[in-house]
C-alpha cells in the first residue's frame, strides 16, 4: 500500500495530538517536530519540508486553533490543506491537441522507471477517450525494448511504429510521424531510450528529437520508490531539456513519499498520473487532494468509487450483496468476491481508500494469481453442498478436500479461516451495503461495494 510508514507514523502523531482536550502552543509544536521528522525519514526534500512545517506552524499555533473546540482536528486539517497545496491543489491534464491535429508527446526518463509500460499505458487511455494514438519505438539500446512495446501494443489493440535496433532514434521519431499523419493518428508517443543514470548522450539524443519533432509535451517518468533522487532526475531533465510534467511509477508499493511530495514544490510541474500496478489498465490520474486523504489515513471515497465502476461486475456485486443479506454466501460468492477485490487492485488497497480502515486492514491477505489459482483447487474439492453450506466443514472433511486438491489440511484450514474473516469484514461494513442517498457514506446508490 503506498504511503504505509508515512501513513502510520503521521496517523500515530494526530492520534496523540486529538486524545487532548485543549492543545497549548507547546503541544502543537511538538507535534510538528514529529511531522517533520516522519517527512525526513519519508525522503521528502529538506527545504519542502522546512516551508511546509513553517507553514503549518503558522496557521495552527494561532488563536481561533487552540481555542477551538476540536483543535486536534484544526490542525490535522491544516496539515492536509497545506499538503495538498504541497502536491499542486488541483489535478492537472495532459492536453493534446484538438483531435483534427496530431499530438506528439515524448516520454523521457531512466532506465528501471518503467517508462515503455508507462507510454503503452498512457496510449491506452488516450485510446478510451476516443483517440487514435501511435506507439513510436525508439529506444534502440536497451535489449527487447521494442519487442516489449510491441506486445503492449498488441494487448491494448494499439499500433507501434518500428524501424528496428539500428535506426537512429531521431530518424525513426520522424518516420513514426509521417506514419502517423499517413494512417490517421492524433496522438504519437515517442518512448525514448533510457539510462541507469542520466548522461550526456542521453541527453543531447532527447534535444536533437525535439529540434527536428514537433513535440508537444515532453512527460517525464521516474520511479517513485527512489524518493529524493526522483526529484534529482525531475529537477535535472527540466533544466535540460524541459518537461511538461511527471508520472509517478510504483506508487503500489511503500513509497517513501519524497517524489510525491517534493517534486512539484521544488520543479513547478505537475505530477499528472501515477502508476498503481503491473497491469496496463493500472494508470490513475494524480488527484493531490486524494493523495494527502490517503497519506493522512482519511481514505478517499471517490477513487474507489471510480475504481469500482471501472472494474467491477455490479450485477454480481448487487447479487453478492443479496446473498449477504439473506445469510446465503457460500464459498461460490467467496470466490467471485475475491475476483472483484482483485480486479480493484487488492483488499488493503481498498481497505486505504475508505476513512478508519486503512490501518486496521493493513495485514489483510489477498490471494496473487498463483494464490487464487490453489484456492480454487481446494473449493472446487468440496462438495456442492459444502460449497453452498461452509459451517457443515468438519474435520474429516477437512481431510479429504485437502486429499482432493492435493494440498495439505494447512492450507485448507487457512481458506475457511479467510473467508470466516470476510463474512466478519461485511458484517462490520453495513453503511456500505445499503443502497440510496446513505450508501457508501453518502456517495449515492451508484457505488456498491463488491462483496
């Protein structure tokens, strides 16, 4: 889950400062230096760190804070303000130009960022929207770069302009041009070559693509597990070559949270998308607004609601839900339950967006494709009527649904004890099974959650 450490320290900090009744200026400065050192040890740059506490000082040490009623809570509402301000406040576009008219965009970065996923990615989107883009393949140095380009392409439906490993990058950037004005694209995606770190060949390649390519936006793309030094990179490539904006990768994992925090601060530009997953589909919009919610532990109800609209079955979700209802979930639900959580990125994942559980749901297992491929093996063992009537499972049983799925009876106890803990999980949750205006906190009938 992204933010995890930032998360629990920042959630523990708040958590003291809202057990007070009255906060003194003491007291709230404390806290701050608490802050700023979870930030530090976040990797988030020296001098945005500095503003931001300075800020946040300011604005909480005043009056109307500690003589509020719930100053614990004026101050962690300034902490998110100014946060979100720290990330750019509103979510920025990348632009293109009207459709009768072609867009080129070049993506730049190092070598590990995932940059050539990233530009199928990007295309991907473009082409849901309506777009007809281009792949261009020009990184002619890093081995099966192409080749990579060119199944990612495939699977999106996506063309992909290639001249092979021995073209310049240049000369191919102006080909995949002509084809694209040829074939009717309007948007071209040049995926440039990268470095293990930047060099000056790197750099004077990206330089002589712009001077001979009309290039529109230039994206950059860097890793956000490298914290700080993905501001280096940011901060480096703009003074050379200028960028447009940022995509932020592997914010799935840990992130430390330097990238995200400091890279608008310290280059002005945007942080536009950021990469949640291996699969193609797992590029978001950069919202800073959700992303302090979550950073902060407050959740964020509308990404998941979008990434329940976009991925999930509500058909089954609703039929799910009347099961529930009437105490009828079986172990066939359980498995078309754990195929939604999936398709939505994992339960922790979810568990992140939705106010109080994050921490809570932390540990929560969810099964990868392997995991889910074995848990099939040992619920297809049951029988019909086990399946429909889990409380029935008793010990031998046990043993020969283990024999049948060739398992041990581990790993069949462990499934009935997971799916214990789901059936719990949605007993918890009744404010989110209700459709109408109270359904998901108030977000409308239009969300359910899908289990």
């Amino acid at each position: 889950m992204a933010f995890e450490s930032l998360s629990d320290k920042l959630q523990n900090i708040f958590k003291n400062l809202k057990s007070k009744g009255r906060l003194t200026e003491t007291d709230v400065k404390n806290a701050l230096k608490e802050v700023k050192m979870a930030l530090l040890e976040a990797d988030v740059n020296f001098k945005v760190v500095k503003n931001f506490v300075n800020t946040v000082t300011e604005r909480a040490v005043g009056t109307d804070v500690l003589n509020s009623l719930t100053p614990g809570q004026m101050v962690i509402k300034i902490v998110n303000e100014e946060m979100v301000s720290l990330m750019g406040s509103e979510k920025e576009e990348l632009k293109l130009r009207p459709s009768n008219e072609l867009t080129i965009i070049m993506m730049a970065g190092l070598q590990g960022a995932g940059k050539t996923t990233t530009a199928a990615k990007l295309a991907g989107k473009f082409a849901a929207k309506g777009r007809k883009p281009l792949l261009a393949a020009c990184d002619v140095y890093r081995p099966a770069a192409i080749e990579q380009l060119k199944v990612n392409g495939e699977k999106l439906g996506i063309p992909v302009f290639s001249m092979g490993s021995s073209q310049k990058p240049v000369d191919i950037a102006k080909a995949a041009v002509e084809h694209a004005k040829k074939n009717g694209n309007n948007v071209l995606i040049i995926d440039t070559a990268g470095r293990l770190h930047i060099d000056e060949s790197m750099m004077e390649e990206l330089v002589e693509v712009k001077k001979n390519v009309d290039v529109y936006k230039t994206v950059l793309v860097v890793d956000a597990m490298t914290g700080q030094d993905a501001v280096n990179v940011a901060t480096t490539f703009d003074e050379r070559i200028g960028i447009d904006g940022v995509i932020l990768t592997k914010l799935d994992g840990d992130t430390r949270g330097g990238a995200a925090l400091s890279i608008r601060a310290v280059t002005s530009k945007p942080i536009l998308f950021g990469g949640m997953g291996e699969k193609l589909s797992d590029l978001e919009e950069f919202y800073p607004d959700r992303m302090a919610s979550r950073i902060l532990g407050m959740g964020d109800i509308l990404s998941l609601i979008e990434k329940a609209e976009a991925s999930v079955d509500m058909d089954q979700a609703k039929d799910l839900e009347k099961r529930f209802k009437k105490a009828d979930f079986g172990f066939d639900d359980y498995l078309v339950y754990m195929q939604q959580i999936k398709n939505m990125g994992g339960l922790a994942d979810i568990m992140s967006m939705i106010p109080g559980m994050g921490s809570k749901m932390k540990d929560a297992p969810m099964p990868d494709e392997k995991s889910l491929g074995r848990i099939e093996g040992i619920i297809y063992s049951m029988t019909l009527e086990e399946r429909a009537n889990p409380n029935i499972i008793n010990p031998s049983r046990k043993i020969r649904i283990a024999k049948g799925a060739g398992v041990d009876i581990s790993e069949v106890n462990r499934l009935i004890k997971q799916f214990e803990q789901a059936r719990k999980l949605m007993k918890q949750m009744p404010g989110m099974m209700k459709g109408g205006k109270k359904g998901m906190f108030g977000m409308g009938s239009k969300f359910k959650m899908p289990f």
